[in-house]
C-alpha cells in the first residue's frame, strides 16, 4: 500500500503497484499546485483520489 500524505489513506498508486503508470488513475485528473504544495513532503507519495476530489470540488481537503 502507498499512503496518500494528506489522509494517510491508500492512494491506489498504480505505479507504486508495479503497474504501468498510464493505468493510474491520476493521469487522467487535474490536481491544483496548491494541493500539491499542502502535500509536499520528503516522500515521494502520490495524493489519493479522494483528497484530489474533495480540493477540485470545495477547495479542502
């Protein structure tokens, strides 16, 4: 399991899973470079769907 570093939830990282990155699903959304800041951490973790989803929607995660 990849853990998302916002919710400490799964982020169902197909990369992470040994799958080809084009499968994952955050190559199809659009993540704002605010979030990604909030998230920055000296991992290299990938935020999940629902953290994405819940900023792109109220603009929180």
């Amino acid at each position: 399991m990849s853990e998302c570093p916002l919710c400490k939830e799964d982020n169902r990282c197909a990369i992470a899973n040994g799958d080809k990155p084009e499968t994952c699903w955050c190559m199809s959304v659009t993540m704002a470079q605010q979030l990604l800041e909030n998230a920055a951490s000296d991992k290299k973790t990938c935020i999940c769907k629902t953290c994405v989803d819940n900023w792109n929607e109220k603009g929180r995660f």
